[in-house]
C-alpha cells in the first residue's frame, strides 16, 4: 500500500483495479472486447498469452462465461449483475474506452453466478452470422478475430489440439493469433484452408471457394483425402476451389480491391453485370433480380458504398443501359432500358 508524504496510507494505493492491471486475465479480456484495439493491443496480447499457459485458461473462463449470459433469464441477470458491479467510488472519465467492456466483466461475473461457479474448458463452440446488410467483427476464444461480412453464417469449434471454422455461407476475414501446436482450419465445404497464424479472406460461392492472403501464407485444398489438389499462397496472391474439386493456380490480385468490403467499399473492374447484382444484393434488404437476361455479360467498373442500400440501385443506371424499378412489396426489378 502507498503513503502519504505524512505517512498515512494513500487511499488510491491499494489493490489495483482489475481493469488497469496488463497482467490480470480480466484487463485482457476488456481490453478486447471493446471493440477500440490497436495492432499494438494485439502484440501485447499474443505476448500475455505465450508468457504463461495460465494467463489464456483465465481469458477463456472469462470468453465462456460471456457466452452463458445469453441463456440467463433477463430479469434474473439484471438482478445478479447488480449484485456483481457495485462500484466503491464515481467511475472516472478517463476510463471511458472500457466503459462498455467493463460492463461486460460484470455480465460475465454475473452469469458465472447463475451457471453455478462454471468451470474452465478446453472446448469451445460458437455460431455466427450476419444478416443482409450488416457486417460485424468478433474476437474468438484464442484472440484471432474474424471479420464477417453480410449474410454469412460460421460454425466455430475450438479445442485443445485444434481451431476449426466452418464457413456456412458468405464470407469473412480472418487475422489468426499464431500457434504453432494448433492449426486454425477453414472449412469452405469446397475446400479447406490451414494456417497458423496468418491473415486471409474466404469467400464460398454456389460454384467455387475463393482465398485471398493478405499477409502470411495458406494451404488450400480441396478434393479426397486420396487424391486431394493443394496450393500454397502467399500474401497477395488469390485461388479458388472448384465445385468440381479442382483448384485454380494461385494469382496475383489487387489485396485491396479484393477486400474493399472491410471499408464499407465494393470495386468493379470490368465485371458483368449479372455479377455487380449479385454482389450488391449482399447489402440490400430485398434482392434486386435482373430481368434483361440479355445485359447479364454487359461489363461494368465502378466504386460503391455499401451502407446505404438505395444509393447502389440508384448506381445501377449511371454506369449500365437499365432502368431500377421498386415494386410496391419491397422487390426490385431491374429493366432493360
């Protein structure tokens, strides 16, 4: 405990707020979770996290009882979690950026309470999706994040000898946090994707699996286990799997270009138009259908925004010979003009 220049004890001195401690499980935890880290923030934790074996059981006991608080009966939470944050003095303003995360301490306590003194485990499984129009990024269990771009859907399953994601649909960005004793797969149904530590983009189509590295390297493969093709990418570079079970060479791309969703951007370059529609009805609350069969090849470049649905179909007849009809139910027709 601290001291005053009297010598009497400093009343701030004492134990330190769980919050403000680098090497306490909890920081970590709020820290990110609030949705405000650094890639400084991430070195750090990937430092915390290889210093002792204890300090990642710690920082998953906390992820899991965050995931319990989902299955607490609201008036039952509301009630445990006053019981769990009941601060000694005003919160100072300073603190602001964990504000929210120190909230969800209290949440996570609070649902540890509710499930009974939880106990740590080695096995995770979450599911996460996005509807049309929305994009989200989420922290899993061991620190990688996945940025999931709209109507996507993964299945994630981690345990103590691997990471596995499976991608349902859509598409999602991921930076692995590296750990050599765990590979981090992704599951595409057309093809897998192994790292361990790397960050890469996996878009699953009807008819092909596409991966895009921007930084690190991949193996993709795809096919049986007694005749599977493989490629190797390294940053920069592009593949598909096919839904035939063959793969592409691997190419280089515009990383950018390819992954401009993260910005809130799409980017055509001399693309039909067919597929400009498919990828806009990504973003739009009601899928835009393309009636003049005949301008489906029509090639098309341009930059959208994706967050404001009625601008992309106001777009549309700017940059190709049609006419963007809205009917009265909400679709949307798109017309030869």
């Amino acid at each position: 405990m601290g001291r005053t220049d009297d010598g009497t004890p400093s009343p701030d001195a004492g134990a330190a707020d769980p919050l403000e401690r680098p090497g306490d499980a909890a920081h970590w935890f709020a820290r990110m979770q609030s949705g405000e880290t650094s890639a400084q923030d991430r070195r750090d934790f990937d430092a915390w996290c290889a210093a002792d074996p204890a300090h990642l059981r710690d920082y998953r006991r906390l992820l899991a009882q965050w995931q319990v608080a989902a299955l607490v009966p609201r008036q039952r939470l509301h009630r445990l979690m006053q019981a769990a944050s009941t601060p000694a003095v005003p919160p100072d303003p300073s603190r602001r950026r964990f504000g929210l995360a120190a909230g969800a301490l209290a949440l996570a306590a609070a649902a540890g309470l509710a499930a009974h003194a939880l106990r740590p485990t080695d096995r995770v499984s979450l599911a996460l999706a996005t509807p049309q129009g929305e994009r989200r990024e989420v922290i899993l269990p061991d620190g990688s994040t996945v940025h999931l771009n709209a109507a996507t859907e993964l299945a994630v399953r981690f345990d103590h000898s691997q990471r596995h994601v499976e991608l349902l649909r859509g598409e999602a960005f991921f930076t692995v946090r590296h750990d050599a004793g765990r590979p981090f797969v992704v599951d595409g149904g057309l093809g897998q994707v192994t790292v361990t530590g790397t960050r890469f983009d996996v878009r699953r189509d009807a008819d092909a699996l596409r991966v895009t590295v921007a930084s690190g390297s991949v193996r993709l493969q795809s096919g049986p286990w007694w005749h599977a093709g493989e490629r190797r990418l390294t940053a920069g570079q592009q593949a598909l799997a096919y839904a035939d079970r063959t793969l592409s060479e691997a190419v280089k791309v515009d990383v950018d270009q390819s992954l401009a969703w993260q910005r809130g951007k799409v980017i055509f370059n001399d693309a039909p138009l067919a597929t400009v529609i498919d990828e806009m009805n990504r973003y739009l609350p009601q899928p835009a259908r393309l009636q003049a069969l005949g301008l489906a090849q029509y090639r098309v470049s341009g930059i959208f925004g994706v967050d404001d649905p009625d601008a992309l179909l106001d777009a549309l007849p700017a940059i190709a010979p049609v006419t963007v009809l809205r009917l009265g139910d909400g679709r949307v027709a798109v017309l030869a003009r």
